[in-house]
C-alpha cells in the first residue's frame, strides 16, 4: 500500500485498527471468562504486533505470474500472537483476571481504535477532495 495512491500513514493505520480489533476481542474474552477457575487472562504485545505487520507491508512484493491469481493485498497476515499476561494478585482458584484492570484496558483499546478510525478517515477525506477538486 505504501505504492501510489496510498502512502504508509494508511497502511499503518490499517494495521492499527487490525491489531486493535484483535485485541478487543481478547480483553472482552478475559472479561467473559473473569469467573472462570484456572483462566489466565491473554493479550497481546501491541507494538511489537505493529512492528512485525509493518515489516510484512514493506517487505518485496509479491509476483503475480498469472492473470487468474489474486492481486496480493500488502501488510496482512497470520493473526497476532496471543500471550498470557502476568499477574501479581491470582485469585483462590487460579484465575488471573482483574475485573478494573481489564476494564481500564479495554476502554483505553477503544479509545485508540476510534482514533486511529478518525485519522483514517481524515486521510480518506483528504483523497476525496483532492479527486473532486482535480476533477473541475
């Protein structure tokens, strides 16, 4: 994506919202499972997640040999790799989640994802005007 009428600002906040989704899922997983005996809550290593994504979207391009093949899509891959928090406090029964501690994280995912949501779409709004401007 980095290539023509994207640059990397957009591939990047691609990825962002991939791993932040991903993410979501584990911390509302974690909080599901907050009663469960023996769960150990998981996550992932966000930076290091992006850095490995961005890393895929620059590396060299795909070939396409055929016609009939799918145009290669940049930057995506296998899922992030999920590890398991460390914790002070466990529970009786071997449980590591913390209620307030998963909901602090969760909120602060959300609020990430919504903004890097709104920079993408500033930069999508910026391509909108510029083709209906040159368009004139």
């Amino acid at each position: 994506m980095g290539n023509g009428l994207f640059d990397k600002t957009i591939s990047l906040l691609g990825n962002t919202l991939d791993l932040r989704a991903a993410r979501n899922k584990l911390l509302a997983s974690n909080i599901a499972n907050q009663e469960t005996p023996g769960y150990r809550a998981v996550d992932i290593n966000f930076e290091d997640e992006l850095r490995k994504k961005q890393g895929n979207a620059l590396s060299a391009p795909l070939a396409r040999t055929n016609t009939a093949h799918l145009i290669p899509i940049r930057g995506t891959g296998a899922s992030p790799a999920v590890v398991e928090r460390p914790t002070d406090m466990e529970s009786y029964d071997r449980n590591s989640v913390g209620i307030e501690g998963e909901m602090v994280k969760l909120s602060e995912n959300s609020i990430m994802y919504n903004a890097s949501a709104k920079m993408l779409k500033s930069k999508f709004n910026l391509l909108m005007t510029a083709i209906k401007e040159g368009g004139r």
